[in-house]
C-alpha cells in the first residue's frame, strides 16, 4: 500500500482543507431548523465520494434525513467491506462554553495533540472520522490498490436514534449485502496505546414528565400545601440510586453478566492515570457502583444519568412560582444481555410507582438500542489488528467502549455479519461537549491506517 501511502502524503493539506468545509455546515439533526443544512451536508458526503472515485453514489430519502450511499465493485467474486458513517452532528449547545464558534472550524495545540486539533462541533463525532474512509478510498483509488469492494452507508440521523435506518437496511438489504461492517465511531487508549472496540452499551432514552396543580401558582399563597413538581421529581430521582451507587429500579441487573476475575484483570492491563483523568475533568473525586473500577463503570456496568432537568421560571431575575410542570431527560446504558425494550419497560413501572400522591407522572420512551459484544478470532477482528499494529507499530488492545451504537446489532440482525469497531478518537475529544476537536494526527493515521484493513482482509486467511 505504499503508493497509497504516498498519495495521502502529496495530498494531506487539500484532505484537511475538505474536512474543515464539511465541519462548516451545521447539520444538527435534532432541530427541524437545520434541516437545509442537513440536507447540504448529505449532498457535499455524496460529491465527496463521486470526487473520490466511488462507481456509484445516490443520495436515499427518508421520511427524516437523507442516506448517502455509495458502491465500488471490482469483482462480486472478492470481500464486500460496507463502511458505515453518520454526517450529523450533535446540538452545539451551551455555546458560552465554547471558546470558539463551534462550525467556524480551527485548528488549536493542545498536551494531548501537539500536533494540532481541529476544533467544531462533528469533528471527531462523526464528520472527521467518516471522513477519513472517503480519503482512504481515494488514496486507494487513485493509486490502484483498492483489494476488495467497497461500500458505504453514511445517515443523517445516527444523533437522534438512526429512527429511519432500520426500515431502510431491511428495504436495501440486497443492495447493502456485504460480508463485514467497518465503522470509526469509537475511539483508542491514547495516540501511542491503539485499541479496537469490541464491546459497546446499549441504551434505553426516556423523558419524563410531572404535573401537580393545573397552572402555574403564586409560591406564597399555595407553597406548603400544593405539591411542587420540581421538588417531587427530585426525590424521585434520587431514589433511582442507593448509597453504593447500585439503580434500584427492581430487575434492573437480572440479565447482567458478570466478567470473570480474569477478564477483569485483563481490562485494567490497559494504561489508566486516575488522577490525570480528574484533573483533564476539572473534579477532585469520581464516583460510581462500588467494587468496580473507573473504566470498569465506564464499559462492563450499566448506568443511569440524569441529561437534563427543568421546569418552574429559569430566566433573568426572580419570580415567585410554583410550577405545574417539572420534566427531566434520563439515560439508561445497558450491557450485554440486557434489552433496552426490557429496561424501559421497568424504569417506567418503577418510576410512576415511586411518585407522592399529588402529581401525576408521565414516560415518554425516545430511543433505544441493544448492546453489542464482537468476537476478537474472526478474520475482520485480525485484519482490522493488523493494520494498526502496522501503523501504530504495536498490536492494539481489545477494549470493551462505555458509549452506544445501537445500528451495531441492527447490521448483524439483518445483514448477518459482524461489524469491526476501529475508530481513532480519543475520550477527551469532547465529543457531545462544547470544545469538541478531533487531533489531526488521528485524523490522518485513521486514513493511513485504513486501507491495511482491506489490504490484510482481502489477503489474510
């Protein structure tokens, strides 16, 4: 692959260039107002894979946010490598918090990329690293190395729930027949410690809603005596954790499975620095279920988070209310065996039983998705090893991710292959955070790297 190698050398500023235009537009897909840039966002993905060399590229509408899809078959009888992607982007929000505006892209050094980050929103979750397989494409193309056909699914809506996606892969199922998925979603130990995701948390979303009185009322003349949404929620969250930081919703942990001491052992051979991590946090202590590690609570345990809570008057100055409505945002990550249907189900039984007489309370299921475990002695796994421990020059750790991509278990469902999870981010990239940057060292080692994936998938037995 080395005159692909070249290729990605002669052209690195013109690759860096086209990921900063990409970063520009802001296609947040959880806001009907950007729907426009969603869709510019999806019709620059497709010109970047005509540009690229890609046989066959359609823009697939949906009844959400456009699907990119692109096909290069060089002989049906070779592997079919589906590349999948997401081009949306999170909500930027609180934008004080950025120190710079989060789709006006820049470049900034940092301890932790020496060598420069971009900075915006997207640039690692999940424009810079589905961008990467475009670039690797073209390298590839242009130097007359690509070893096996080639496709890619890249959505708008992966941000809200991948609603759409579903429907559309059992619709396309033929088209998008191919006999492993790669995607780069997930990140690695640090830039000198590589590592290949083989686990991810499922998730089950819920919003919940609490009314007391009919209208909003004067906290002086009924306070005391009219029950208070927003003080009613609270306690009922701070039920749903007990004093070992263990959920308490009952049958939460009835399909958890425990590691063995082994394993366990074997996940904390991966480098982990404490306290360089509170301190990259801002905190002076961290929490969770006790008995388990940091990285155990972030990757082998479920948990449950509150994302956001309001009601009552939140603007300038005082006003004297007591609310009729209090809500809150709250996220289940699930582990393997657990079924987000299942945990929804109980966390919604649970929670209105727990409500004080005097609300009402109300569920509301957003999305959900199952965990995924991927088995590290399949030919993809060693291929996709391979071809880090070519780049990175050591062989990568197999690691077991906190975050979720439910559409892993949807390809295997309905495709019936498995999916390498080979991502080049870093956890402290920031990603759903304000400052979210993406090290262009990473960015161009995971263009580097990626045709070694094809390379060693198409040759290795």
């Amino acid at each position: 692959m080395e005159r692909t190698r070249e290729y990605t050398l002669q052209n690195r500023n013109r690759y860096l260039d086209e990921l900063m235009k990409l970063l520009k537009i802001p296609s947040i897909s959880a806001d009907p107002a950007y729907s426009n840039d969603v869709k510019l966002t999806a019709e620059l993905v497709k010109q970047s894979l005509d540009d690229a060399g890609v046989q066959t590229t359609k823009i697939y509408e949906t009844e959400g946010h456009p699907i990119v899809y692109g096909e290069h078959i060089i002989n049906p009888s070779l592997p079919t490598v589906l590349v999948y992607g997401h081009y949306d982007v999170q909500p930027p929000d609180p934008l004080d918090l950025w120190d710079s505006p989060p789709f006006e892209p820049v470049i900034k050094k940092t301890d932790l990329h020496p060598d420069g980050a971009i900075f915006a929103r997207g640039s690692c979750d999940d424009k810079g690293q589905m961008f990467m397989h475009v670039k690797a494409f073209e390298s590839m193309f242009n130097s007359n190395e690509i070893p096996c056909n080639i496709k890619f699914m890249i959505e708008g809506e992966e941000e809200v729930g991948s609603v759409h996606l579903g429907a559309f892969c059992e619709e396309y199922a033929k088209m998008l027949s191919c006999d492993v998925v790669l995607l780069s979603d997930t990140s690695i130990i640090a830039n000198d410690v590589p590592s290949i995701t083989v686990g991810l948390r499922g998730l089950s979303y819920v919003e919940v809603k609490v009314t007391g009185p009919n209208k909003d009322l004067h906290s002086g003349v009924y306070g005391g005596t009219v029950v208070n949404p927003i003080n009613a929620l609270s306690k009922m969250i701070a039920t749903l954790h007990d004093e070992n930081g263990k959920i308490t919703i009952p049958g939460f942990y009835d399909r958890v499975h425990d590691l063995s001491q082994e394993e366990r052992e074997e996940m904390e051979k991966a480098p982990f620095d404490e306290n360089r991590y509170k301190k990259g946090l801002g905190v002076n202590e961290l929490d969770g279920e006790k008995g388990y590690t940091p990285r155990e609570r972030t990757s082998i345990r479920p948990t449950l988070d509150v994302n956001g809570m309001w009601g009552g008057y939140i603007g300038e100055g005082a006003k004297t209310v007591l609310p009729s409505e209090a809500f809150a945002k709250i996220s289940m990550r699930l582990v393997p065996y657990q079924s987000h249907e299942e945990i929804t189900e109980l966390f919604q039984n649970y929670f209105e039983s727990i409500a004080p007489q005097g609300v009402k309370v109300e569920v509301s299921p957003h999305h959900g998705g199952q965990p995924a475990v991927t088995p590290t002695d399949t030919k993809e796994y060693k291929a996709a090893s391979l071809a880090m421990e070519k780049t990175f020059g050591r062989k990568p750790i197999p690691e077991r991710g906190g975050g979720s991509i439910p559409i892993v278990s949807l390809f295997e469902k309905v495709f019936g292959v498995k999916s390498v999870l080979m991502g080049f981010g870093l956890n402290s990239d920031d990603i759903h955070s304000p400052n979210e940057h993406y090290g262009i060292f990473n960015y161009f080692r995971g263009i580097e790297t990626i045709p070694y994936f094809y390379h060693y998938y198409a040759t290795e037995k």
